[in-house]
C-alpha cells in the first residue's frame, strides 16, 4: 500500500497540515483584532511615512500564516521547490473553489425561518431582544462575514503564492552557501523576506488598487504588519528545529539524509 512509504505518508501529513491552515487563514482573516487589547495593554500609537495613530490591527489570519510558512521551510528541507510548489498550487485551487462554494451559499435564498433562527422564542425577552440588537438578520450576518470582497481575495491569494515561490528560492540559495549548517539561517532568512514582500503585496492589491487607499497609508500599515510577523519568525526558529527532530526520528538518519539531499539537488 502507498501508505506504507514513510516519504509518502509525511508527505501527506504536512501537505495536509500545511494546506488545512492556509484554507482556514483566509477564511478567519476577515476578522480584524487589536493585538495590544487581546494581550491585555492599550493600543500602541505609532507614526510612519505620515500616517498617525497606527496601531497593531491585524487580521485573525496571522495566527496561521506563521503557522504556514514554518511548514513551508520543512517541506522544503524534505521534499524541495517542487514539493513545495504542488502544495502551494493547489493550497491557491482549493481556497479559490472553498470561495466559489461560499459565494454560491450566499447568494442561496435561506428558508423563511433561517434569518431569526438564532432567536430562540424559548429565551426571555430581555435575551431576545438582546441578540436581536447585535444581529436582527442571520442570512446577512452570514453575507457580510463570508463575503470577503473580490480584490480582497485576489489579494491574498497572489500574495501567498508569490510569497511561497519566494520563500523556496530564497530557502535553496541560503542552503546552496550554508550547506546542512545553520537551519536558522535558510529557514528564518527565507521566510522573513517572503514575508516582507507578501505584506505589501496583499494590500496594495486588495486596498491601493481595490479601496483606492493612499499609497502611504499601505506602506505604514504594510510596516507594521511586517514588524509583527517579523518577530513571529524570530520567535517560531525554535519549532523548526523540534519538527527537524522529530522528523528525522521518523525517517531514520539514512532516509532524512537522503531526502535532504535530493531536495537540495534538484534545485541544482
């Protein structure tokens, strides 16, 4: 059986994995959430390129995409560019039709009952009139969390795929001087700099040319999104070395040697 190979069955543990997160990233980045408040402290008021009064807004998606492209380093290590790049295609083909699907389920007339269906008659009426205040219309609550606008899918989507072919070149080239020293460096290294471009990239898309926002306004705010998942690289080194280890413990030293040395040649 297939799931016999031990490169096989990895490989679908961290595709899977590394495919669950993305999907789940772009669906919850609709939420926006202040870093400091949910940390318990008031808002930072930071001031770039002009723009006042900024502070860490962040979308809920930044609690996987780290998540994401520490994966992407170890699949990179073990299974090369083209690993990496069959799970990113089709990471972007299957949040593209997880979107189709929602925006098919938005457009759906809901039944009679569904749009107060959260309003259990059963509650008392204080209750009800309570979550009544806070969503009247469940259909149109479901609208405005799922339906993320166009540019801001497009955004995100181009954004992650270029990231992705960045953080696999940018990954082999570091390996290419260092050799199998130094994981920090082509693991941290790579994603840092993926990640730099994908900051700006997703917004001047989704809000420079989507929103018509200012091109100073997505440069500060890009910043500091940046400054966030700059340090989570930092922080997140150590999880790469624990999934190396646990890892080659699986493998056996001779099978994880050779597959980090066909993924390093085959960029060669």
């Amino acid at each position: 059986m297939i799931l016999k190979n031990k490169q096989t069955r990895l490989f679908l543990i961290l595709g899977g994995f590394f495919i669950a997160n993305a999907l789940v990233a772009e669906f919850i980045g609709v939420k926006i959430f202040s870093l400091e408040k949910s940390l318990g402290f008031s808002p930072f008021s930071i001031s770039l390129l002009g723009e006042e009064n900024l502070a860490f807004n962040l979308t809920a998606g930044v609690l996987l995409w780290p998540v994401v492209f520490v994966m992407t380093d170890v699949i990179n290590e073990y299974y090369g560019q083209k690993g990496v790049k069959i799970l990113s295609f089709l990471a972007v083909g299957l949040i593209s039709y997880a979107f189709l699907m929602v925006f098919l389920a938005i457009n759906l007339t809901p039944a009679d009952f569904w749009p107060g269906s959260h309003i259990s008659p059963t509650l008392p009426a204080d209750q009800q009139a309570e979550i009544s205040a806070k969503v009247s219309d469940y259909n149109y609550a479901f609208k405005l969390v799922f339906g993320q606008g166009l540019w801001i899918i497009f955004g995100s989507l181009v954004a992650f795929l270029v990231g992705q072919l960045l953080d696999v070149l940018v990954f082999h080239r570091i390996k290419e001087l260092t050799g199998e020293k130094m994981i920090w460096l082509r693991a941290t290294g790579s994603t840092l700099i993926s990640q730099f471009i994908d900051s700006f990239v997703v917004l001047f898309i989704a809000f420079y040319i989507g929103a018509g926002w200012s091109l100073g306004l997505v440069l500060a705010i890009g910043l500091v999104n940046y400054l966030y998942k700059f340090t989570m690289a930092i922080l997140l080194t150590p999880l790469i070395y624990l999934a190396h280890f646990v890892i080659d413990r699986y493998l056996g030293p001779e099978l994880a040697a050779k597959m980090k040395q066909d993924a390093l040649r085959e960029t060669r």
